[in-house]
C-alpha cells in the first residue's frame, strides 16, 4: 500500500512543485483507514491547500483504495 501511495503523490507532485510547494507520506495508520500527509514549501501555508487536499490528493487516493476512510494534511 504504501509504495502505491508514493506514486500516486509522485503523479500530484508536478502540479504542487510548479506552484512552489510539495506533498510527502508521513504514514498510513490502517486500523484507523487513515492516510496522513504533509504539505511543505509553499503548500505548507496555502489558503486553497484544503481544497488540494481533499479535491486532488483524497481523490486520486480513495479511487486506488476504497477502503481509506480519511487522509489527513499535519503541519
């Protein structure tokens, strides 16, 4: 699981870099279905990185894993 996630935020990257920013995993915690990220650089601070978070990266992770219940951006 965790190897197919880095790819699908390697697929997000390009448009988070191109604004400045960037996204890393920080850990799945499968108990609770849960995926929890960081944003850095510029997305670190984004008024819109709500939006990114659960119009782009939720997506594309909850398409590959129906079973993700959440994914949470920590600072």
């Amino acid at each position: 699981m965790k190897k197919k996630i880095e790819s699908i935020l390697a697929r997000i990257r390009p448009a988070l870099n191109f604004d400045g920013g960037d996204i890393e995993l920080i850990k799945i915690d499968a108990k609770n279905r849960a995926v929890f990220i960081r944003f850095t650089g510029m997305c670190s601070h984004c008024s819109i990185s709500e939006i990114t978070l659960k119009h782009l990266v939720e997506r594309e992770i909850k398409r590959s894993f129906p079973s993700i219940a959440t994914i949470v951006a920590v600072s």
